[in-house]
C-alpha cells in the first residue's frame, strides 16, 4: 500500500476519536449506571429460641451378645429372627442330661459326708463324757475333734458343689437378659456350643434410644448453661421418616475433639413403639435456651467472603458492606452479633449487582405487583 493511503487513514482514524471525545465533553462525561434493583428487610430484635442443628444417628441404649455359660449341645431354640423378646424370656436350650447326673452326683457326695459328720459328731460327744472321767486321754479326744470339724467342713464343701451342680444346670436354659429386638440366630440346633465362647443371638434394647451427634464446640459455654438450668430438648428426624420424635439431652462430653473442634453429645428419646431403629442417620435440633433480645435478619442476607461472613446495609439508597459476626439460627433467620442494629435495612435479593457506595432501588416482592427480581437481574 502507498505510504501516502496509510497516512490519510490514521489522520482520519485521530479525527473521528477527537469528534468523540468532544461530544463526551459535552454531555459532561459517562452516563451514571442506573440504581440496582434489590429485596430488603428490616433487622429486628427479638428474644429468639438458640436451635442447635447437626447431624447424627441412632444408637442402642443396650447391645448384648448372648453367650452360653455352659458348654453343651444346642437342642432347642426358642425364638425366631428378628424377635422382640421380654427380659427373662427362654431363648435356647443346652442338653442338661450331663448337668443333671453331675446334680445327682453331689446330692450323693451330700448325703454320704453328712451322715459321716453325724457319725463323727456323736462320738465325740460319747468321748467327751468319757475325758471328763479321765477315760481317755486329751490327745484321743482332739483326735475326734478335729475329725468332726474336717467332716463339717466336707460337708460345707459338698454343699458348694451342689449349688454350683443345680446351677449349671440351670444354665442348660438361656434366657434374655433385657428386653429388646434380636438380630439372626447365629448357632442352629445340634451344635456344640462352648461356654463363654460361641455367639447365638445379639439383643438390642430400643426404649428408650441414644441419638449420638457433634456440634461446634462455640456451643459449649450455651449447652452448659442450658443443662444447668435444666432439661434440654432434642428433636430428631430420621432419613425417610416425616415423623419428629421428642427427647432430652442426657450426656456432653468431658473434651473438646481437638482435630474437629467438635464435642459430643447424646440425646435419649421414647421408643415404646419400635419406630426408631439403631445406627439410623437423622437430621437433629437442640433447643438450648432463648437468645433474649436478638438482632434477627433473613438468612439470604447473609454474604461469604475471604474475610469471613458481610452483608449489605441500605442507608440513604446508597449500599454499604458490613462485616458481621453471626449467632444462633432459628427457622430462615439469623442473629447478628457485631455489624447490624436493630432497624437497618439489609439486602436480601439483589446482591450480586452491588458494589459498596451502589445506588439501589427496591422492588417489592412477587405478587405485589412489581417485577420479581433474582440476584440483581430481571427475569
């Protein structure tokens, strides 16, 4: 191209930006951007509930394995899979021929070492009648005597053997220590079984039920109090179940999780019913105390940032950002420690388009009729 082309279109390039630049210096600069549409509600103080909400699941009050304390083979079983059982309902049977002989047997040894203390017993008597005529001599007569404490002692012996004998074979019926659910039966009829050794049933005790969860260790100092001053109520809401079921907090943990930052905590609630089943996972509510005078605002007027949590405040139509530090939530609200007075106007909708120093305008909501608006932009 002719260097002479090239010239005459860079002047003319300089021409048309100088027309421009001189028409904005007209018109006194960039149009302002018009005032950001938003939603906002008004901060209140209100003596709000502190609902601790966290995850956790239910646990067994009891879970007991149960063990033959006999050694035998399985003859009988009395329950199904899966039963619900009584506290001291027969559940199996051990073949009590052998522990029935060995009850025989000591009953023999019994009879046999009682009648030889009886036999040592009168002798002695006889013996002592005879020491007093000096008939015998002293050292005879320790000799008896210590013959019939050794055959009271025989006797003592025999009747231990007895007992432990009757009770073995008592043994020979397993009953259910508690009353509760059972899972499978691990053993069935015709095994040996092993005392204190083989696994035939597990029982579970359902009411009442443990709900164990983890909450912020921030709610320590608030828990404490609330325990104090008396009972605190759980509410928990099992996975799949519309059903709420009411109970107490019965436990907080001696330490703080220094990994989490977490303490533990265990709710006891009713079951009579058997609604609940262990190791269910639920969403769970702590109501621990009241928040009196609170400065309450909607939970979608709270921002996260790097910093940590903001929101923006309305003030003479101009936006401002707040850093705030939070409290307790209740329902869709949320205390507001440090930032926010009662009767300033937070944003709730409209808070993408804002900027600090942002003019805004509201917008009613839906149904009132003005135009719905969704983080700033019109649908």
């Amino acid at each position: 191209m002719h260097p002479s082309i090239r010239l005459s279109g860079t002047v003319a390039t300089c021409a048309a930006l100088a027309l421009i630049v001189s028409a904005c210096g007209k018109r006194g600069g960039p149009p302002a951007f018009p005032p950001s549409a938003v939603r906002t509600a008004v901060a209140a103080a209100l003596d709000t509930p502190i609902m601790i909400t966290a995850f956790g699941h239910t646990q067994e009050r009891v879970n007991l394995d149960v063990v033959p304390q006999v050694s035998g083979t399985l003859v009988a079983t009395f329950i199904s899979d899966g039963a619900v059982v009584t506290n001291g309902q027969p559940l199996f049977q051990i073949d009590p021929s052998d522990y029935a002989a060995r009850v025989r047997q000591a009953e023999g040894m019994r009879a046999a070492d009682r009648a030889n203390l009886e036999l040592s017993q009168s002798t002695l008597e006889r013996y002592r009648a005879l020491l007093e005529k000096k008939l015998v001599s002293p050292e005879d007569f320790d000799t008896l005597s210590a013959k019939a404490q050794a055959a009271a002692a025989q006797l003592q012996m025999d009747e231990a053997a007895l007992d432990l004998a009757r009770l073995n074979l008592a043994r020979c019926t397993i009953t259910a220590a508690m009353a509760g659910v059972c899972s499978k039966r691990f053993v069935d009829n015709g095994n040996l079984v092993g005392a204190g050794q083989t696994r035939l049933v597990n029982i579970r005790s359902y009411d009442p039920l443990f709900v164990e969860f983890s909450v912020s260790e921030q709610y320590l100092t608030v828990l404490r109090q609330a325990m104090a001053a008396g009972p605190v109520s759980v509410e928990l809401a099992p996975n799949g179940d519309t059903n709420r079921y009411i109970g107490k907090l019965v436990f907080l943990d001696n330490a703080v999780d220094a990994q989490s930052g977490t303490i533990l905590l265990r709710g006891e609630v009713p079951n009579p019913d058997l609604k609940l089943w262990a190791r269910q996972f639920a969403s769970i509510r702590v109501q621990a105390g009241v928040a009196r005078g609170a400065v309450m605002v909607p939970e979608a007027a709270i921002q996260f940032g790097k910093h940590g949590p903001f929101l923006y405040a309305v003030k003479d139509g101009k936006a401002e950002v707040r850093p705030v530090k939070t409290g307790v939530r209740n329902n869709d609200g949320i205390q507001i420690i440090e930032g926010v007075a009662p009767g300033d106007a937070v944003v709730v909708l409209g808070q993408l388009m804002l900027h600090p120093g942002a003019s805004v305008r509201e917008v009613p909501a839906a149904g009132s009729g003005a135009t719905a608006v969704t983080n700033g932009v019109k649908p």
